[in-house]
C-alpha cells in the first residue's frame, strides 16, 4: 500500500471504535489480524451470531484482547445492533448469508439477513450518529441472475441511498464491491486442493471458458481500509484486480490431474460483472480503482462533479459510454504461473 494512503489511513483510525458485523468470518479475522497489526484503534468489536467461533477467535488473538470486544447478536435484531453500536466511530458491514444454493432454498433467510439486516445496521449507525459505514458487496450484485445477488443489490441500494437519509447525522454510507476471494471459505481453491491430494481421477470444470477476478483475503481489506479514507459517501467502489481462467487454476493447483467438464450449476455465470455497461454513465475510473456514483444524491451538492475526486484528492475521469467491466474483457490476466506464486503467497 502506498506510503501516503497508509499514513491517511493510520491518521483516521487512531483512536477511533470499529465494529465489524460478520466478524468472526474469513474477511472479519483478516480485517482484525491487519488492524491490530499496523494501526492504533482504540477498540475492535466483533459482531456475529456464532459464539464458537467467537470463543475460537478470541483464542487466535489472545494477547490483544484489551482491545476486543465480542457481541453475540445477529443483524435482524435492531435493538442488539444499537447497543452495540454505542459509542462506535466506523461500522464495517460484513455479515451476510452468501451461500447460493442455500438463498434458493431458504429464499426469506436470505431476505431477513442480507436486505432486513442491512437496514438494521443503517438505522442503528443513523441512530448512534457513527462517523462512517462501508459495505461489503459482491460481484454477483451486478446484474444478479441468483437470490444472493439480488439481495445484496438490495443492500448496496439501500446504503447508499441511506446518505440522503440521515439528516444533520455526520455519518457517510459507502460500498465495496469485489469478487472471489482466494482462500476464503466457499472459495474453490480448497477444493482442488483436496481432490489434489486426494489423487483424484479428474478435477471437474463447470465450464471451459469461466474466468474469475482474483484478490487474496489481504487485498480485499486494504482496499476496504483505503474506500475508508477514500469515501465523501454514497459510493461503491470497485478494486482493479487481476482475471484468471478457471482451467488455469485448475492447472496450476493439480497439474498432473486430467480435467473435465462438468456443467454450469444453477446461478451461476461464465463471467463475472462488477461495473456493467448500464452503470457506464455513473463510473469514474482511477489509477486502480473505479468509482460507481450514486444515481440520486441529495445529500453531497454538485454530486456528479464531486466523485470524480476522492477525499485524498486523487483525481480520476468518467468512463466512456460503452464501458463494462468484466473478468472476460479485463486487460490484466494471470497466467498459471502467477497463480503458482501467488497461491504460494496468499494460501497457507
């Protein structure tokens, strides 16, 4: 990370109250390993629902729990959300039900925790006056084919639009959106790992043609940290990350195992999207990143200008007209050699 971008961040954090909801996930036990590590927050809360992994968690950080707070409670619950929420500068909203398969079955669950629970944690950070959310989304929210997607489309709308909703409050909402996470629970690498070592017959492709966006566990909090500092509110913002080919992972993981192609499953796609063309007008583009203005802002005058500056003065430029954003037509590739490495890097 930039040695400026770092100082901004180490500036804004000092001394401030976190909360992470979600936290007890891959994202939230990254995001605590690297805040305890470089920066000088004053209190880390963890807030989730299961309290094994709240018990496991606080075993990993054992020699810094004077810093940890643990809250057992879930986001459909807006009374345990706002006292939790007291006294908190900076929500970071990870929690959510991600499992596609499981949405489609569990439709309403998916609803109540991922839309329902949105606008819980929006009204208790309005509620307690915090200084500023940023929002965890997904790259299945663009143009969404499954249930999951669709409610985290719902989510990223209803934060963002939440800054036209808190009147003379400080607080600003905004958005990251990135996609798979290597690693990462549900991640496919661990999969291909354990037919690896399991000298399995073959390693099984949906499709041939599926590209990916790549980013490790690492990446995807510096870039949240850094949308921190970044953010006047109502953004969603968009890492500029590498594609792989879905044969290349494969390759590079188990390149002594035949593959074979076994079918897209339901909800899923070829490619995946993360600025479609229809948001071209809306999107500014960055040094490595891009930046979705919000549609309506009532809340930042002159809105449509403002974006195209963040608040660390970092100036960029509207896209052109027929702009989309997608792992298919991005320039940047890995090939499987630098999957190699960068599995070697990221992946214990």
């Amino acid at each position: 990370m930039k040695k400026d971008l770092n100082d901004a961040i180490d500036s804004y954090l000092n001394n401030k109250v976190l909360m992470i909801t979600g936290g007890t996930g891959s994202f939230g036990n990254k995001l605590v390993n690297v805040l305890l590590e470089k920066y000088h927050l004053k209190k880390i809360i963890i807030y989730s629902r299961d309290e094994l992994k709240q018990y496991e968690m606080q075993q990993r950080f054992a020699k810094d729990l004077r810093k940890l707070r643990f809250f057992i409670g879930d986001v459909r619950d807006l009374q345990r959300l706002n006292m939790a929420m007291k006294n908190v500068d900076i929500v970071i909203h990870a929690a959510a039900l991600k499992q596609v398969p499981a949405a489609e079955y569990n439709p309403m669950e998916c609803i109540k925790t991922n839309v329902d629970g949105a606008n819980n944690v929006i009204e208790a950070a309005i509620e307690n006056n915090v200084d500023r959310v940023i929002a965890l989304s997904t790259d299945k929210a663009a143009n969404p084919i499954n249930l999951y997607g669709a409610t985290k489309l719902c989510s990223d709308k209803l934060f963002i639009a939440a800054n036209n909703l808190k009147g003379s409050n400080r607080v600003g909402f905004s958005v990251v959106r990135y996609g798979n996470v290597s690693g990462s629970r549900g991640s496919v690498v661990p999969f291909f790992k354990k037919l690896r070592d399991e000298k399995a017959e073959f390693i099984p492709i949906t499709d041939k043609n599926m590209t990916r966006f790549w980013i490790s566990l690492e990446q995807g909090v510096n870039f949240v940290l850094a949308s921190l500092v970044r953010m006047h509110g109502g953004e969603i913002f968009v890492p500029k990350i590498p594609s792989i080919k879905i044969v290349d992972l494969a390759t590079a993981i188990a390149p002594d195992i035949p593959q074979k192609e076994v079918g897209i499953r339901p909800g899923e796609k070829i490619h995946e999207l993360m600025c479609p063309h229809d948001d071209a007008l809306h999107v500014v583009e960055f040094d490595d990143f891009f930046l979705i203005r919000p549609a309506y802002n009532l809340s930042i005058s002159s809105s449509e200008l403002i974006y195209l500056e963040t608040a660390l003065h970092e100036k960029g430029h509207p896209v052109k007209a027929d702009f989309e954003y997608n792992s298919l037509n991005n320039p940047w590739y890995m090939d499987i050699e630098e999957i190699r490495q960068f599995l070697e890097k990221n992946i214990k």
